[in-house]
C-alpha cells in the first residue's frame, strides 16, 4: 500500500526531508548520495537509473521531493513529466540537469517540475532547491515567465508548420512544389528559412524536431 507524504511544512521540520532520486549516471548517485547524508537534513530513501523504475517506486512510496536527472536510461526528464501528469501523480519534484540549455528549463516547467537546478551547481544551491520544494515552493533558475510556452514550432506561421507536417509525410522538394504550383526554386527558399528559425541544418533534424514536438503533445505511451 502507497503511503502518503507528510505535506504539512511543520512535519517537515520535525524530521529529515525524503528523497528518491532517478539517475542513470552512477558517479552522479553516489555523489549526491554522499552529499545529502553528510548535510544531515535529507535521508536518501531509494535510487533508481531508469523512468520505468521510478515511476513504479513513486506510486508506492512515500516521500517529500524526487530528484530526477534529465536523461534517464529509458526515457528523458520530459517523458517522466508527462507520464506524472498522465498518472496524475501528487509528487513533488525536482530535475537536476547536466545541460544548460535553456530550452530544457522551459519544458520542465511547462511539464510541472517544482525545481531545477545543475548538477554544476554549488552544493547549498542545490539542498535550498530541494528544501524550497519539500516546504511546497517552485525553485528554478530565473527564466523569462512569459517566454516559458515558448517552443522552437512556435515561431514558425502557419503555412510554415503545414510544410513542416508535408516534410513528416516524406514528401520531395518536387512533390512540394508540384502540389502547391510553385517552384523547387522557391520550395528551397522557404525551407532554408524554416530551417534558420529551427536552428537545424537540415529536413531530418526538421522532421525529427517536430515528430518530437507531436510525441510531446500526445498522451505518453507508457503504462
């Protein structure tokens, strides 16, 4: 039977903050298991590499704050997001990032994630983050709050995006400009701005960014 995590913040102060942490990297475990049981305040209930694993020990254990890597050995931080919200699991959760793109900060908060911090960080950054969670806070990285929903597809227009989903289908520059009466001349300008405003260098890494975006915006396979 699942036991239920002591929300209230006076039982938190009683006793040391749970925790559970998903992480492939074992080095980056032990380094954070050496530095949550050295500070006194944390006590590391379980530690698990992969998504599946974790959202199985999540739904059966009680605890304060998860501590989730972004690439885990099955599935990535946002494919965990995502299956929580699908499971409407209540857990409070904390991503902690090798990488420091930006891009990935605005999809944990997009996904529900109440904190985030770098694996580069100073330790003290790192506990405050997890203690800030615990007691029911959100502590992220400062982050322009009106640019979080923003996604590279977003940029793009219409006619755009419908050339994009076209590309998806496999069609050739040829099909392109045969079906819609314009040139393969004019096709490879409108693909070379496309691909400007994804930032990618060709139509696989188009395509592969956008089936990426679909994948998101669907309900997640898992379960």
């Amino acid at each position: 039977m699942k036991t239920e995590p002591e929300r209230g913040n006076g039982a938190i102060a009683e006793r040391r903050v749970r925790v559970i942490v998903a992480e492939r990297n074992p080095l980056v475990i032990s380094a954070l298991r050496e530095m949550l049981e050295c500070d006194g305040r944390f006590e590391l209930l379980s530690s698990v590499p992969s998504g599946k694993q974790f959202l199985e020990l999540a739904a059966n254990t009680g605890f304060d704050v998860a501590v989730i890597g972004w690439k885990l050995a099955d599935m990535d931080g946002a494919d965990v997001l995502s299956e929580v919200q699908n499971r409407k699991l209540d857990l409070r959760i904390t991503v902690f990032s090798n990488d420091h793109d930006i891009g990935i900060l605005k999809q944990c908060v997009r996904l529900g994630a109440q904190g985030y911090c770098f694996q580069f960080d100073d330790p003290s950054i790192i506990f405050e983050t997890i203690l800030a969670v615990a007691h029911g806070r959100i502590c992220i990285p400062y982050i322009d709050i009106n640019k979080v929903n923003d996604t590279p597809l977003s940029q793009l227009t219409v006619r755009e995006r419908e050339l994009l989903a076209v590309l998806s289908d496999g069609w050739t520059n040829l099909q392109i400009a045969t079906r819609t009466g314009i040139s393969e001349n004019t096709v490879k300008y409108h693909l070379k701005n496309l691909y400007d405003k994804l930032d990618v260098r060709n139509r696989a890494m188009a395509v592969a960014l956008y089936a990426n975006e679909k994948r998101r915006g669907s309900k997640s396979p898992f379960g």
